[in-house]
C-alpha cells in the first residue's frame, strides 16, 4: 500500500492507531461513497462492521496513495 509522508505521521496518534491496514484496504476495494475533491484527491467511505463506524479514506490524484484515513462521525449514509 502506497502512502505519503502525511499519512505515516499521522497513523501515530492514538485516535488513528486503531485503524487497520486491511480495514483501509476495503475501504478502497468497496466504498459506499466516492467523491472526487477539487484539488483532485478521492474520498472514500466505507463501514467497518467490526468497529461500527464509517471510515473515510483519502487518496492523492493517482487513485492509490493513501494520503489520509479516519473514523468520519459526520458521514451520514444515503
């Protein structure tokens, strides 16, 4: 899995150590919602059944970096 700087930083805070690799990786494969942002990178959310939460991925231009990832409280589903 490809991954900025950014994001290898940030996977240390305790809010976002929780967050598995292969929880990332679903996200990506099987996203409920896909949104591309204005500076081209890619938003993906997908529920974590195990955790109960909506968990939102951003991705560079490229559609493979992460550059992002965290539980998004404010997702709400269509």
């Amino acid at each position: 899995m490809k991954t900025t700087q950014y994001f290898d930083y940030t996977k240390k805070r305790p809010d976002r150590a929780q967050i598995k690799e292969e929880w990332i990786k679903f996200v990506i494969a099987n996203p409920e919602k896909t949104e591309t942002q204005s500076d081209g990178r890619i938003r993906k959310w997908a529920k974590i059944s195990e955790v109960g939460k909506y968990l939102r991925v951003i991705l560079l231009d490229d559609g493979e970096t992460v550059h992002n990832t965290f539980f998004d409280r404010s997702y709400k589903e269509d």
